[in-house]
C-alpha cells in the first residue's frame, strides 16, 4: 500500500479576516475532496488570516496514480483558485 501525502503552503491575498479565510478554506476543501476522492485537512497556519497550510492524502497500491492524483489536485488550486497563491507543493511517501 503506498500512501502519499502533499502539503501545500498557501498564500490568501485577498482576506481580510480569520472567518473569511475560513470559509474559503472549507470550500476548497470540500471541492478538493469531492473532485480527487482525497483526504484532505487545514494542518497549520490556523490562526494566520493570509497564509493556510492544507495537506492531502491520497492511498493506493500504485505510486504513480498516487503521484498524477496529488499533482493533478495541485494544479488543480493553482488554475481554479486564482484568489489562492501556491507558495510550495511538498510530496513525501509513507
């Protein structure tokens, strides 16, 4: 069983407030889980109304569909989410 996980450090320019960051975190997340069946969490970052950490898991038998799906999520925020900023995209293995 391979299991990925990818944690992505955000930049939210255009919040202004700790409930408005958390409402479009809950909505990403939400989209994230639905559109790529992955586990998915705000991991850091919690209290800190322009900046968001969220990790992504993804299990499988096979590490390239765990690699294209973890990718595929991140580009994913890049081109749909334009009011989120990709500071960086870590993979690691488990």
């Amino acid at each position: 069983m391979i299991v990925g996980a990818c944690v992505l450090e955000l930049r939210l320019s255009n919040v202004r407030s700790l409930k408005q960051k958390r409402s479009q975190i809950k909505s990403l997340l939400a989209r994230l889980r639905r559109e790529f069946n992955l586990a998915v969490s705000e991991t850091s970052h919690n209290d800190l109304w322009q900046s968001a950490q969220i990790s992504l898991v993804a299990v499988s038998n096979n590490r390239t569909v765990v690699e294209g799906v973890l990718r595929k999520a991140v580009i994913w925020v890049e081109i749909n989410r334009p009011d989120m900023f990709v500071v960086s995209a870590d993979i690691e293995w488990r």
